[in-house]
C-alpha cells in the first residue's frame, strides 16, 4: 500500500435545501462527520439497520460499509441514495436531506450513572432510573437517546422517557427496557442488575425530537417501548405550554403492553390539546378489550383520510415505523419530510438483516 493510500482526506459535505456545510475525514462515515459538526442530519441506529438516515446524494461519490438491504437496496443506492451512518467520502459531496436542523448539537458527552431504582412496568418491561453527574449538567431533546458503554465495548441503545426540564431538580433520566430472551443487556437487567450499580453510558444521539417551529398538528405513533420517547415528547409540550392538536396511537400485542395506559390518561386529562387512541393486536377473551384492535399505524388512516397538514412522529419496531413511512406518504399524502422516525431495532434485529 502507497503512502498517497493511508493518507487521510478532507471533503466538503454540502446539503441542500438548507445550504448546511461540514467536512468528513475519508475514514470516517459521512455522519459522524456531521455529528461532529454540529449539523443534525436525521438517524437513529448509526449502524445500518434502520434506514432513517437515507437520503439522496446529488453529487459526489461515495462507499458504503456493510449495512442491512432493508435500510438501502441496491436499486436505491444505484438511483443515488446513501446511508449517511454507512456511507465515506470519497469526493466532495452534495446531499439533499430535508429534515436537516442544526438544534441536535448539545455536545455528546461520556458519562457515569448510577441505577437509582428498577420497577418492572409489566411482565416484560423494566422501569430503570439513572442517576446522572450533578456536577455535569446533560442536555438533551425529549425524544433522544443514550447508549450504554459495556464492558466488551459493545452498545446498547436506549431512549430517554423523561423530558430535559427535569434535569434541573432531579439529575436523572427513565429507560424502558424490554426483556429480549438470550440478550446479554436485557438478561442483566431483569436479572442481576442492582440499585447503586454503576455503568456507562453516551449520549445525547438521535434525530427525534419535536420540530417547534411548525404549528401543524402531531401524530404520535408508538409500539410497545417506543412509547419511551414519546412520553418525553408529551412531558415536554406539556411543560413548554404548546398547544399544537396531538393525537397519540400506541400499540401494543395484549392491553398488559400499554404499560403507562394510566398515565397517559392522566395527560390527557390534563391537556386539552392531546387526544390518546390506545390499540391492541392480539387480543384474547381474558383481556376484555372493547378499545380498537389490529394494527396500530392502519388505525391512524382509519382516522385519518388526509395527513398533507400534519407532523408524525412514529418510533417502535421497525416494520411498524417503516410501513407508516410508506403508506402514509403514499396513500395519505404526508410529506416525507414531516415524517419523524426513531425505529428501535434490537442486536437480534441487527443480525437478521
């Protein structure tokens, strides 16, 4: 190998419409580049599972890492399209990304925490509360997300369930952590994990957050723990007052899965503004459901028969948060770029792709 080869390159990374600029080091994916610019190009799993990051290259040449087909085919990436969490520059580069913002630029901190309490939620989802550094204020949007730093330096994402503005009484954020059966996190959290315990974590990560200069109306659309996130969206207009309708569809196989059922309710009765539509997939006869069943993004164009005015913001599994993707911009006429998303795609996930 020449030296001319190990030599690193900077490009410029342009994107439009928003005239944002950045440069990205040749060994570094087009993203971290961006997160280290401060320019806040939407993704979630920086990994290549999810596709939220997927946007279109109008010039320069780039080469993509391995990555999940269902986050970037070959059509799509031959029609131009990038992964920018998978994607290097080998050339400057212009992107279109509309969602592009520059408020996701708190600085992403390594931080300390310790387990202040762990209550089970239901049979399979744990309540586990981090204390945080008083001594180092975290700042982050409702809606983003933190990774955990274990020891073999493998990863585990989670989303923050509680809003920013309880930073300043309580150091501290909630997860909702779902048993994954075999998972080597998940195992130790339903099992040897305990209070006062210390981990590490990262973060603030994620593109999922509310866009607060719109005043359209909110689709908030949940599966299972990805209502973790939304929760904090809702503590979150609620302390800032916004007044934007909000209509909130959370799915869940049995009603045992709409863990927080009661304490949305209570926001809702609270917020005058919020409507909640709870929706369950799998009923049996022992549950007594009378609510609306099937699945949770089809009840969303049950009700709705126009979505061109609205935001969405959908996180959960993936095939949920990709199908309303789809089907609401294809046959509800959403606009892409008002389509919010934060997939969570589980380690098994990851290696199914």
């Amino acid at each position: 190998m020449t030296s001319e080869q190990t030599t690193t390159a900077t490009f410029h990374i342009s994107v439009q419409p928003s005239g944002r600029a950045f440069t990205a080091q040749s060994d570094e994916t087009i993203l971290a580049a961006a997160i280290r610019g401060g320019v806040g190009l939407p993704y979630s799993c920086k990994d290549g599972s999810c596709g939220s990051c997927k946007c279109k290259k109008l010039s320069g040449s780039v080469v993509h890492k391995e990555h999940s087909e269902k986050a970037l085919s070959a059509v799509e990436e031959e029609a131009g399209f990038v992964l920018t969490c998978s994607a290097r520059a080998l050339t400057d580069v212009v992107l279109e990304s509309r969602q592009v913002t520059d408020e996701s630029s708190f600085p992403i901190k390594k931080l300390p925490v310790r387990v202040a309490a762990l209550n089970r939620l239901s049979h399979d989802v744990m309540q586990v509360k981090l204390q945080l550094p008083a001594a180092d204020h975290f700042k982050y949007h409702a809606g983003q997300y933190i990774e955990f730093i274990l020891r073999d330096g493998s990863r585990r994402a989670y989303s923050m369930a509680t809003a920013p503005h309880f930073q300043e009484t309580t150091p501290g954020v909630e997860l909702h952590i779902r048993h994954m059966a075999g998972g080597k996190f998940t195992d130790h959290v339903f099992g040897a994990m305990k209070e006062k315990e210390i981990l590490r974590v990262e973060g603030p990560f994620g593109s999922f957050f509310l866009r607060e200069d719109s005043a359209k109306p909110i689709i908030l659309l949940a599966s299972g723990t990805g209502f973790a996130p939304v929760k904090a969206l809702i503590e979150h207009m609620q302390h800032k007052g916004i007044k934007r309708a909000i209509t909130l569809y959370w799915g869940g196989r049995r009603p045992a899965d709409l863990y927080m059922d009661a304490w949305v309710r209570e926001r809702a009765a609270e917020m005058p503004n919020l409507s909640y539509v709870p929706v369950v997939s799998n009923a049996e006869a022992e549950d007594q459901w009378t609510g609306r069943t099937g699945f949770v993004h089809k009840a969303v164009m049950e009700d709705f028969a126009d979505l061109s005015g609205h935001q969405v913001y959908a996180c959960g599994a993936p095939i949920v948060v990709d199908s309303a993707r789809a089907e609401y911009s294809a046959e509800r006429g959403l606009p892409e770029e008002e389509f919010f998303a934060d997939a969570f795609t589980s380690e098994a996930d990851k290696h199914s792709a």
